[in-house]
C-alpha cells in the first residue's frame, strides 16, 4: 500500500496508521534534522500530487488494523496536498477514529489551508525558531518564506481551529537552543495560545550530520522555561506492546522505508516482541538491506539505499 504505513509506535498518538499524502521527499522546509535525509522537491506549490480514490482505496485496508489515531504526515509536508481538505473530510465519514495532521505549519499563512484543516482532530504544527538566522539555519526554508510570515500563520490557525492544537518545538544544540535566541523563541510560542507545547530533540539520524541532540537535562530545563511548561516528547515511548503479531520481513521494511526506527519503535508499532524483531533485523542486516547507525543513545535502523551529494555518502530512507 503505497499512502499507508505502519502501525508505527507514534510518541504522542499511541498506534498510529500514517498516510502518505506527498512524494518522498516533498516539503516547503529542507531541515537539518530531518530524518528523511535532504529535501529533493522544495516547494510552495500545493497540487492533487496522487488523487483522492487512490489514497482512500489504501486507507480503507489500513484501517482494519485498529489504530489509535489515522495520522496525516509521512514523506515530507502534507498540507501542500491540493486536497488535504477533502481527504479529512472523506476520513472523517468512514471512520470514527482521531484525524491527526502533522505539519511545520509553513502554509497556514494561507487561509485555504487553515481551511482545509478545520476538521482534523488533531493539528500538530511546528515552529522550531523565532528569528530569521536561526530559521534559516535550522529550517532551510522555501525562498517565498519569512519565519514572521510562518509565525502569524500559527497564530491565525489558533484563532480559528476548535480541534486539539499540539505545538512542537524541535531544537538542536546550539544553533536554536541557546540564549537570547531561545527566550525569543519561548515567547512566540506562548502568544501562540497552543493547547499544548512538545519538546523534541535528535534521536534518529539527521539530514546533517553536524546536527547534534540538546542534552537530556538541558531539555527539561528549558522546558520549565515556557509557559505553561512544555512536555518533553523526544524517545519517550510509552505504548505497551502486545502479542506477537504477523511480523515478516516485509512488514519490518515497509515500516522503515518511511524513516529509521529504533528496535522500541518497530517493536511498538508492530506489535511484537523485541526478540522477534531482532531476529529479522539480523536477517535484514546480514542481507545488506538494512543497517543500524547510533544516534544519542539509541541504535536507529534503516534502508541500506544511498545516493552521493556532493562527494558525500547520504542515507536517504
Ligand atoms: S523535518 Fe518535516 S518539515 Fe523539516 S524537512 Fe523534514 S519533512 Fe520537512
């Protein structure tokens, strides 16, 4: 199923069943962070990229396997899906399970897609920066985009949207979490208004590799300095994982051919035990279609395909 992916073991919304609205990797942003490796398509351009009954004809297989949430996102910036609207819509009729968006909120400047989102019970935009330098940097933004254009995008959205709105805030050490850039930042988000502020960090393999993961205690400091605090969302998996499950070697490379996973994310989003996909992670591994990089903490595993960017070796997944 090409639009659906997982169960993948989401941190905030429990089992989730991804759908795939754009082509890998399409995005308005190109961040240094990001764990789908650089961004080959940037753009601004919203456009029908696959139809309506395509994505839906894979939806409705996916859903058979009860998810917690039906989680708009994937390979790169869902809302810039001409018909994202219609596609929440659609959702929204054939199943009673959560509608969740996961978006860097660079286009909710525009009121078509404030719009389109209205449905959606869950909107989970991100602002990783307040200052032109630091989005720059960070973010590597579309030309057509200002961070002060994104910012009063966000606050719009607040204005209109009765969903749950769940902002994220990704920082990295050094280039946005450092001072005075930080209490800028800290303060944007709080005229933001949203219902709740998640801190993420690096814990799979970023675009960059200079990119580096701010310390664990230096997170949940900072957290204590918005206000109300933020949660601190980054490698916190919580979802209890069940029986095993119809675990193939397929489904473990279907997960990864989305992003790279740690053995607790495929465990949790396929609902087997560690031992179980170990073994076929050896397998994968040995087979040279799978290999693990270490990133903070964690073992991350991914799709052995690499392309060459300018004389370096870069994992694309
Ligand atoms: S992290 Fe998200 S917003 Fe940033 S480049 Fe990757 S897909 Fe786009």
């Amino acid at each position: 199923m090409r639009h659906v992916f997982g169960l993948v073991a989401s941190r905030r919304l429990g089992r989730s069943l991804g759908i795939d609205v754009v082509p890998h990797k399409t995005c308005t942003y190109d961040c240094v962070y990001c764990q789908l490796g650089r961004t080959t398509c940037q753009t601004i351009e919203r456009r029908a990229w696959f139809t309506l009954d395509e994505i839906l004809a894979d939806v409705r297989n996916g859903l058979d396997t009860s998810p917690d949430y039906v989680t708009i996102g994937g390979s790169g910036e869902p809302t810039l899906y001409a018909d994202i609207g219609a596609l929440i819509t659609e959702l929204k009729s054939l199943t009673t399970i959560p509608v969740a968006v996961l978006t860097n909120g660079s286009l909710l400047w525009r009121a078509d897609v404030r719009a389109a989102l209205q449905q959606a019970d869950v909107v989970i935009p991100s602002l990783d920066a307040a200052d032109e330098v630091a989005f720059l940097v960070v973010n590597r933004p579309h030309e057509a985009l200002s961070v002060e254009q994104v910012w009063q995008g966000l606050v719009e959205f607040r204005r209109s949207y009765r969903g749950a709105y769940w902002l994220e805030v990704f920082l990295i050490d050094g280039p946005s979490s450092a001072q005075p850039r930080l209490s800028r930042l800290v303060e944007c988000v709080r005229r933001i208004g949203a219902d709740r502020v998640q801190l993420n960090t690096v814990t799979r393999p970023p675009a960059e590799s200079w990119v580096a993961p701010v310390p664990p205690a230096r997170l949940a400091e900072i957290a204590q300095t918005f206000a109300p605090p933020a949660e601190v969302i980054a490698a916190r998996l919580t979802h209890p994982v069940s029986l095993p499950d119809q675990v193939t070697r397929d489904t473990v490379l279907g997960l990864l051919q989305r992003r790279p996973c740690t053995l607790a994310d495929i465990a949790a989003g396929l609902a087997a035990h560690h031992h179980v996909v170990i073994k076929i992670l050896d397998e994968l591994i040995a087979d040279g279609q799978v290999h693990a990089e270490v990133v903070g903490e964690h073992a991350c595993f991914m799709l052995h395909r690499r392309t060459e960017t300018e004389g370096e070796t870069h994992v694309v997944s």
